[in-house]
C-alpha cells in the first residue's frame, strides 16, 4: 500500500518515512513539502541518500489520490483544515498529526489554536486515535486525528486511575517535560542551541493547546467534566517527553494495588509498560521506541498518587502511533513494523 506524506521535510515527517521504510505493507509513496517542490528529499536530509529518491511535490489532491491509499498529514497547525478535506472527498484514508481535527468544538479550537475551524461535517468525521483506548473505533475509521505528543502521554497515564472512580477529579496536576524535537524543525529563539543548551524553561503556562484536548479525553473516559493544572518545559534533549501527573486519591490504597490496577486495565495493551514498584521510567528507556512506560508511587502520607509516563515524542508522540492506526484501520496486526526496540544508551 503507497503512502503519502504531506509536510515532508518535518520531523514527524522523516520519522513517518523511517517507519514505513521497514513496513512490511506500506510503502513511500509521495512526499509533499510546497516549499521545496522538485528538490530531491536526500539534498534536505543527506542521512535518507538512495533511500528516499524522488524529488518533493506540491500538493495535488486528484495526483495523491490517484498515486497513493493512504496519507499521513505532517503539517503545522491550520494546514490539514484546508487539505484534509479535499483528500477526504476523493475517498482516500487520512491521518493528521496536527491538531486540527483532534477537539469537537470549532469554538475550542479557534480559542486555543488561534486558527479558523475545519468545517464541521469534518470535525464530526474525524476518529480520535488514541491506539489503544479508541481501537474499535479507529479499525472503522477512514479519517483519523492522532493525539498530541502530551496528551498521549498524559491520557495514557491518568486513564486507569480516572476511570477506576477512585481519583479526585478537582486535583489533577500535569508536570511535563519535552525534547525539542517537539517544537519541529522551523528556527526559533526558543530552540536555539544557545537558549536551550543546559537550561530548562517553563512556557505557556494555562495556555498549551493541548490542555483541552488533555480535558476532553478525561472528561469522555471519567463521564464528568475534568479540568487540569497543566505546565510544560523545555529541556536540552532531541527526543522524549516525561509527564509527572499527581493525583489526590478519594481512599486509602497501596502502591502495589495502584499498579495491579493499571496491569489489568493495560493487559491488552502491548505498547504500555506499567513498571513494578519502585522503578521509574526514563525517557531514554523509551527512545526510538512506541513505548509508553508507566511507573506508579503512592504517598501514604498525603494520599497523594504520582505517575510517570514517559514516551518518545516522535514516536508514540506522533509517527509510530500514527502507524499503530494505520495498522488498526486497515486490520493488519497493530504491533506490525513497531517492534523496534528502544535505543540505549
């Protein structure tokens, strides 16, 4: 099956291209970067020579249509609203790793995004693809919106706890932390080696377009309305994200209970690790991997709960979970051409 990737010089992009490449069933297809149109993709990453020979295109919905079965949109924010939509109505599967499908309200998204809404009737048809909690769902999809890289890792991380009723729902505070590699490969002062290199920085503080998103997979999965406190960081690493989340729990439980709990709810969940107690994942554990490792501590003290997700944000963050779906849409085995192990060290 050809594959399209629209975006194609991001590095969602050439991670998707690394993924497909050793694919047993999906092959590159077209790659499509507008403003580099007839470059030939290993003049932008030399590290792809003799691999990834054709040059870049320009977007044509009828030509990807036509030459391709699926498409992966890599595209920044406010892009795949006007693309998907013209793919969409030539009948071919779509997967957009932007945030542009991912929340049901057109309201919602003009308020966090800052962009015009996709129409409606798309929004409606878009499949929220968190592998491993909307899988029926996703397996009927033609049109998928692959979470965010925290909200994978945040959602993945909270689930269990949220839906076993036993957590307070008014005290759920995210602490997360990513490579910079989630900022995406545009020049900015706030990636730049100087500001990043041995510094950490907190940034957008009660205003990261992923906390509605965060809220509606919570708020869906808990049956009530769920807000969080959720802050990020820069940290001067290229790949991984770590969320530190602490819940206040509504009765007295051990750890050990904790983790037999999110065993259970997981047990069919190949890519979701939950460790034993006393070891906490590391993002490097994680790298180059689609792992969400999970590890789990209560505080008998304050009755306090902490999980610790971690995951490779261009991976499960982005472009292994967006071939996770792919496999899940098109009834291959969902583990097929994910079965890397991590990197390390």
């Amino acid at each position: 099956m050809k594959a399209a990737i629209i975006g194609g010089t991001g590095y969602g992009s050439i991670e998707l291209i690394r993924l497909i490449n050793k694919h047993p069933y999906l092959e590159i297809g077209s790659v499509v970067s507008n403003s580099q149109a007839g470059v030939n993709f290993s003049d932008v990453y030399p590290h792809l020579s003799d691999i990834v020979v054709q040059p870049l295109e320009t977007f044509d919905a009828n030509r990807l249509s036509e030459d391709n079965e699926i498409v992966f949109l890599a595209t920044p924010s406010g892009v795949s609203s006007k693309l998907a939509p013209q793919l969409l109505e030539n009948g071919i599967k779509c997967i957009d790793l932007s945030g542009d499908f991912r929340l049901r309200s057109a309201e919602e998204y003009e308020n966090w995004y800052k962009h015009s809404s996709p129409e409606e009737k798309y929004l409606k048809q878009a499949v929220y693809g968190l592998s491993e909690i909307y899988k029926e769902e996703i397996r009927e999809a033609s049109f998928i919106a692959n979470p965010g890289c925290y909200p994978t890792a945040t959602t993945l991380g909270l689930l269990p706890i949220i839906k076993s009723k036993l957590a307070d729902e008014n005290f759920i505070i995210i602490d997360a932390k990513s490579g910079v590699s989630g900022a995406g490969r545009g020049l900015s002062l706030t990636s730049h080696y100087s500001e990043i290199n041995e510094n950490v920085k907190a940034y957008k503080l009660g205003k990261h377009q992923h906390i509605p998103e965060i809220e509606q997979v919570l708020s869906d999965e808990g049956g009530n309305p769920i807000t969080i406190t959720f802050t990020t960081h820069l940290v001067p690493l290229t790949r991984g994200i770590m969320c530190t989340m602490y819940v206040h729990l509504k009765e007295k439980i051990p750890t050990k209970k904790v983790i037999d709990l999110y065993k259970q709810f997981y047990q069919e969940s190949h890519f979701i690790r939950v460790r034993p107690e006393g070891n906490i994942p590391s993002t490097k554990e994680v790298m180059g991997s689609n792992f969400c490792d999970i590890g789990l501590h209560v505080d008998e003290r304050t009755n306090r709960l902490t999980v610790i997700s971690v995951i490779d944000n261009l991976v499960k963050g982005a472009a292994g979970q967006a071939i996770q779906n792919a496999n899940l849409m098109n009834g291959w085995d969902e583990q097929t051409g994910l079965t890397d192990l991590p990197m390390y060290p």
